[in-house]
C-alpha cells in the first residue's frame, strides 16, 4: 500500500479557504462559482492536504517516516508539512481565542 502523498512543495500555495455565509451571501453567481472552482482545483491538487487542513484524517506518523530528508525533494516535503501545521495551529489559536470570554468584560451582578 503506497503511503499518500505530502503536501504541495510548489510555491506557497495552500488550500483555498471557504468563504463564511456572510461572504457567500454577499457574492455574484460568477464570484461563488469561481471561488468553489478555486476551492476544487487545490483538493485535486492535493487531497491529503485538504483532511488534513478541514480535520478528515490524522496525519500518519509513517509518511513522516517515508520522508526522506537527505534529499532537496524531502526537505522541502518535510517543511510543506510543517507549513502546513503551522498554518493549522494558528488558525485554531484564533478560532479558540474567538471563543474565549475575556474575564474582565463580564463581573455578572456587579461584583
């Protein structure tokens, strides 16, 4: 069973994000089609990056293993997953952050 492969390693390039409702609500036919078109083009592109980006699949410490970093082509796997992660750790930093109350807003019944 061949193991997936990594993340693009060309460019900067990551996945599309999905515009909000309040974007998508705002949007022509024309822009949601070609924002979708975008979104569908960079899953194709890559599908290991895209479950891995949305949370449908965990990474599998045995691609890492597969990596070869002895070679330009493994380094620069190596540092599209770490990208990659990167990316996903500060975007869930935000959504937490986002979600978390500040203490100080709020003392409830003046106290």
């Amino acid at each position: 069973m061949a193991l997936p492969t990594p993340p693009s390693t060309e460019g900067n390039e990551s996945l599309t994000p999905l515009p909000t409702f309040e974007q998508m609500d705002a949007m022509t036919h024309e822009q949601l089609a070609e924002a979708l078109a975008q979104l569908a083009e960079s899953v194709i592109a890559n599908p290991l990056e895209y479950k891995l980006s949305y949370g449908l699949e965990t990474l599998d410490p045995k691609l890492l293993d597969a990596i070869d970093v002895s070679t330009p082509e493994g380094r620069r796997k190596l540092a599209a997953l770490l990208k990659m992660l990167a990316r996903l750790a500060m975007r869930s930093k935000t959504q937490y952050l986002a979600a978390v109350k500040d203490p100080a807003q709020e003392k409830g019944r003046g106290r």
